[in-house]
C-alpha cells in the first residue's frame, strides 16, 4: 500500500475495519500521501449476518460474535463518524436487503 501511494498510484486496503482504532493506521497512511480515503461500507442488518454465517459454516465464530459485531457496526461504523475520521467518500454497498449479488455489488465500484 505505502509504495503504491508514494509513487502517486491507488491503494486498495481490503479488510473490515469496523472500529476507529483499526481504521486510524490506514487513514494515516492516506494522509501521509495526500491520497484521499473512500471507504466501502457494508451496512447488513443482523438477519442478513446470522444467515452469511449460517451459509459460510464457520466453526471460529459464533452467533454471539456475529451479534457483537452487528453492535459495533452499528456504534462505530456510521457515515458520519467514517467522513469525521477522515474518509473523504463514503459509499454505501448494496446487499441482500437491496437483492443484490457480491458480483452486482462489485459492479458499482472502479477504482483506478
């Protein structure tokens, strides 16, 4: 990521930084370059994760986990608090509830 922003090029961060302290690093980074920051935000109800665990089959997680994390998506990862930490654009991702495919999904977005 860093060699790519100091040669002026994009980066591209895939992960699920939910809370601020886990997005602050990649900020700073962007901010070192004077590159902008989008972030992609997923906003599932808790229905739509239970059933992605559900169909994933995941043994290192638990319903209980998936509650929590719904919980601290919902306290840490609004668009205003994103743009307040420094995103410079935030877009939401369409999903289940819009009846959207991952493909669909991936379709809305280019990043150059």
């Amino acid at each position: 990521m860093v060699a790519r922003l100091a040669v002026g090029r994009t980066a591209v961060a895939e992960s699920t930084n939910v809370t601020p302290r886990a997005r602050a690093r990649l900020i700073a980074i962007a901010r070192r370059f004077n590159a902008p920051v989008t972030m992609l935000r997923f906003n599932p109800d808790v229905t739509d994760l239970l059933q992605q665990y559900t169909e994933r089959g995941r043994a290192d997680f638990t319903a209980v986990d998936v509650h929590a994390y719904a919980a601290i998506m919902a306290r840490d990862a609004g668009a205003d608090r994103l743009r307040s930490e420094g995103a410079t654009t935030v877009h939401d991702v369409p999903g289940r509830r819009e009846a959207t495919t991952p493909a669909e999904a991936a379709a809305h977005f280019s990043f150059a």
